[in-house]
C-alpha cells in the first residue's frame, strides 16, 4: 500500500511540474527526479561534500543544471509560527530555480538568470521572489540575497552570505525586508 501510494505521489508531482511547463521533456525518471537530483547535488555542495571536478560535472548534467551559469543564492526567513509547505515550491518551475527548507529557512536558487551580477537585477529578482513567497505565505517575510556566481562549485559560499545578510541586515536596517549582502557592511 506504501509503494501505492509513493507512486501515486510521485505521478502527481510530476504532472503537476509538467503542467507548469509542458514544454519540457520528461527523461530520465522525470522532472520529479531531475528536481530531487537537483536538491541533493545543491545540499551537497552547500554542506561542503567533497566532490571532483569530474563527479561535480557528472551530478550537474544528471540534474540538469550548468557548471557554468548565472546563480543567486537567497535565504527567506519565514514569519512566526509558519512552517514550510509544498505550496513553496510552486512559486518557481523548474526553469528558473529550485525552493526547499532547511534549517527553518527557505532556500531559494535561482538560475540561468540574465544581468544577475548587476546589484540592481538581483535585487529586483529577489523582491519578486519574496512577492511570490509571500503570496503562497500570506504573512511578511524577510529575504537575505548572497553575491551572485557563476560557478556551481560556490554555492555554499554563496548561501552563506545569503544567511548573513538576512541575519544582521534586519539588525542594520530594521525597516527593509530585502537585505543584500554588500550592503550589510560586511566586506
């Protein structure tokens, strides 16, 4: 009955995904699984995994994703009381980038994004993140925005500095919601 159900889950999550973007094929066990690929190679990096050059490439392809793109790495700090919820991972399709929780915080990753190391892009696309966010929330939210990068193999360092904006950018400036890491004083 669990391996009914599992199934059952996993054919939901992928016409859900396809329904969002019918113009992507599904190969390889699905969007479902490249998106899970994508997950497990991002929580990789971002706690440090030692990986090689060779296995970084490989796992990128697998998961559908550039070695060698425009990323921006956001954190969202959830209001009070609120919990993480499959409705989350709604606000991006799987072209522009990937939302989960972890640490009680939202991790956002978006990609393939045009002009995004320009200060003013990224934070346009940010603020358009926390309006999707806050949407599917319904309560005020505060986003953390770490430097853009164009190297898969910096993300960790990139979510860090997202974390550290939205950690002493609110102390800092208490009436902005969108905190950058430049702007937090803290190179």
């Amino acid at each position: 009955q669990f391996a009914a159900i599992a199934a059952q889950v996993v054919r939901n999550r992928e016409k859900m995904l396809a329904q969002i973007s019918p113009e992507l094929a599904v190969e390889s066990g699905g969007l479902a699984a490249q998106q899970d690929r994508r997950l497990e190679l991002i929580n990789a990096l971002i706690d440090g995994k030692p990986m090689t050059a060779r296995d970084l490439s490989v796992q990128a392809r697998k998961a559908g994703l550039a070695e060698q793109d425009a990323f921006l790495a956001m954190q969202l700090e959830l209001g009070e009381g609120l919990a993480f919820s499959r409705e989350f991972g709604y606000c991006l399709t799987p072209q522009e980038g990937c939302i989960w929780s972890r640490n009680g915080k939202l991790y956002i990753l978006c990609y393939a994004l045009e002009n995004v190391g320009e200060k003013q892009a990224a934070l346009a696309w940010a603020t358009e993140m926390l309006a999707r966010v806050e949407a599917v929330a319904g309560v005020r939210c505060r986003i953390g925005i770490g430097l853009p990068f164009g190297v898969l193999r910096e993300l960790g360092a990139a979510f860090q500095q997202a974390g550290e904006a939205l950690e002493i950018g609110p102390r800092l400036n208490p009436g902005k919601v969108v905190h950058y890491y430049l702007d937090v004083g803290l190179i």
